[in-house]
C-alpha cells in the first residue's frame, strides 16, 4: 500500500528506472568492451582484426572531435566505467547535466558510424 500522496510514489520510481537503466547499461558496455576485446584475441582472420582496430580508431577519433566537457564526461562514463553520480561530483556539476552530455555524446557517434553498421550488416 503507498502511503502519502501518489506523485511522490511515481516520482521515486522513475528516478529508481533511470537509475537502473544506467547502471545496466554501464554494465552491458563493460561486457561488449570484454567480449570484443576476446574476440579480437581469439579470432585468426587477420582482415576482421583489422576491421575492428581500424573501427575502434574511427570511434576514438571521433571521441575525440567532441566538445571538451562532452568528452570527459562520456570518458568517464564509457572508458572508466563511472556513474552518473560519480561523474558529477568528481566535475562538480548536475546528474541531468552528465546525463545530456551523455546522450549528446551517443548520439553523435550513432550518426557518424550509422552507415558502417548498415554496410557491415548487410555485407
């Protein structure tokens, strides 16, 4: 039963939810981070070896062309495996803040490397 008024209820479930889908997704990155890192050591083919370190330059690059604060922070989040919180405090800025320069950052790279990803699925 919920006590008090409902609004409160619904506010910290939704702060719970945001909360866990970073946390899982920092998660879900280390493990494609560890099961890319893997099969990079266990495959033989020289031509897909290639393929991912030329890939994984392509994005450091483009990490790299993002605007300063954007780029500390998804560093942090996506290299160093910090949260949210964790993030803010160390740059002495807001979660919502973190979390913009966050999406800003993903959604750069998506567009960027979109058309590498339609060519290798579809190759």
């Amino acid at each position: 039963m919920v006590e008090g008024p409902i609004e409160h209820y619904l506010v910290r479930a939704a702060k719970l939810e945001i909360m866990d889908f970073y946390r899982t997704g920092t998660r879900r990155q280390h493990i494609r981070n560890h099961l890319f890192m893997g099969y990079s050591e266990l495959d033989e083919s020289t031509e897909q070896t290639s393929y991912g370190r030329d890939l994984q330059e392509h994005i450091s690059q483009l990490v790299d062309r993002l605007p300063e604060a954007c780029r500390t922070v998804y560093q942090f989040s996506r290299l160093h495996g910090l949260n949210n919180k964790e993030i803010a405090q160390k740059l002495n800025i807001s979660e919502s803040t973190v979390e913009k320069h966050i999406n800003k950052a993903i959604k750069h790279l998506r567009t960027a490397t979109s058309h590498l990803f339609h060519f290798t699925l579809f190759f």
